[in-house]
C-alpha cells in the first residue's frame, strides 16, 4: 500500500494542548494506517499528527505509537463509524456521495482541530487485454483486467490477489455472458469485431470494453445456423471444433480439417 496514503489537513487557529508546558497546535493531520488494504477493506485504522508551534509533532496511539489518548478526541463523520481510530463504512452507500467523507476532530478540552472531508480509494475504470490478438468462433478468451483506482494504484487480476474473474459482470455486444463458459460465440453475420465490455460487480460506474478482433476460415462463411452443433445449410452440420487453436468443420456429418 501506498504510505500515507492520503492527507487531509486544515491549518487552524492555535489551540493549547495540556502537555508538561503549554503548548500551541498549528496544524493537524490524518493519516491512514499504510497497512491497510485502503482499496478494499470496508474498515481501516486512522491516526492524526499535530504539529505544534515549538516544533514538536504529536501523535495519537494506535499504529502511529503516539502518546495522545483517543479519549482525549471527539472524532466524528456523518457517512462512517469511528472508534478510537477504526473507521468503518459501506463502499455500496458511500457511492451516493462518491465516495467524498466527512471528518470533524474536537479536543474535549480545546475545540475544534480539524473539519474536512477526504475520498475513499475505489475502482474507478478497468482495463482489459486479451492475450490472444485475435479469436476464432468458439475459442477461450484469456483475459486479463487492471483495475485503476482514485488513488493511482492498479491492481491486475492475473498477478495480483485482490480480485478475481467473479468480481466482474461480462457482456458480450450488450448480452450478459457467463465467465464460466467464456469464449466467443459464432455469428451468422460473421463480424470482424464483438465489443466485450466488463463492468466492476459492485460498482457499474466502474467498466471498460475491450474490441475483439474475430477471424473466420472461408468455409465458417457459409450459412451456418448460428450455434455450434446446431444443423446448418448447404449441405454443412455447423460443428465447430477446436485443433490447436485451428478451426474444424464437418460436412454430412464427417469432420475434417479446415
């Protein structure tokens, strides 16, 4: 994870923090806890970092190994919970503000410290590849997707553990597939390109779309009726199999190289 993942500061008017000589806060921090999983995790630790005209930098207990109490702070915001530090939230609510928190920190004893708001990380757009530049009518897709967040991290499906294929919605020219049984359908009209678009399971905002190159041998040019193993015209059964990643097709029944 990225350390210090984000700031939210507010330079204030100087408070007194009750320390063995009185001292005065001119500018309070937040900071996420860096081993947090920020993009994903619903709960994460806080801390706060208060700079103090003196020079010296406080800091809260917790991850930080500070010396100032989390009972010596009001910490509060109206979209999350907040308990001595723990943060927790709903990404699934939190998108009707886009991800935007409020944060408001009081001392008990001295006012207000710090008031603003921060977003959280989340997956703003996909980007999909296909290892295979182009693909024949029913042949595997090999996919990969990179998710790209808020906070610049991209993550990849296939080298890291994030996310998996089920985590994502497929669609195939606008038809919902199953990532189960994924591989390019054959098309009467035999288009040169299908357009894939994969769109983030719990946030549809969150898509991209891939244009699939398809190749065709001659003889898929024929009338076939549209379904693998399905009966075709002109004297051709339709069946389409894979040899090293080369097409077949039969005809009266009888299967032969293409």
């Amino acid at each position: 994870m990225l350390k210090w993942l984000f700031k939210a500061t507010l330079f204030i008017s100087v408070f007194p923090v009750q320390t063995a000589v009185a001292q005065e806060i001119l500018r309070t921090e937040m900071v996420l806890n860096p081993a947090d999983s920020h993009e994903i995790q619903n709960a994460f630790d806080i801390g706060f970092l208060f700079y103090m005209k003196n020079g010296d930098t406080l800091m809260t207990k917790g991850f930080l190994n500070g010396t100032v109490g989390w009972n010596e702070l009001d910490v509060s915001s109206s979209r999350m919970l907040i308990y001595h530090g723990w943060c927790s939230f709903s990404r699934y609510q939190l998108q009707l503000f886009n991800y935007n928190v409020d944060i408001t920190v009081r001392s008990k004893r001295h006012g207000l410290l710090l008031q603003d708001t921060f977003v959280i990380p989340h997956v703003q757009r996909l980007e999909i590849t296909n290892e295979t530049p182009t693909v024949f009518p029913g042949e595997d897709l090999r996919l990969n997707i990179k998710t790209h967040f808020s906070n610049g991290s991209v993550y990849s499906v296939l080298d890291d553990n994030l996310f998996n294929f089920s985590d994502f919605k497929y669609y195939l020219d606008s038809t919902q597939i199953d990532p189960s049984q994924f591989y390019v359908p054959y098309r009467v009209d035999s288009p040169q390109f299908l357009n894939l678009k994969v769109e983030y399971r719990y946030d549809k905002r969150a898509f991209g779309i891939l244009k699939l190159p398809i190749a065709y041998d001659q003889v898929c040019r024929l009338d076939f009726s549209g379904m693998p193993g399905a009966d075709g015209e002109n004297g051709v059964d339709g069946k389409i199999d894979l040899d090293n990643g080369a097409l077949r097709h039969g005809t009266d029944g009888q299967h032969g190289q293409s």
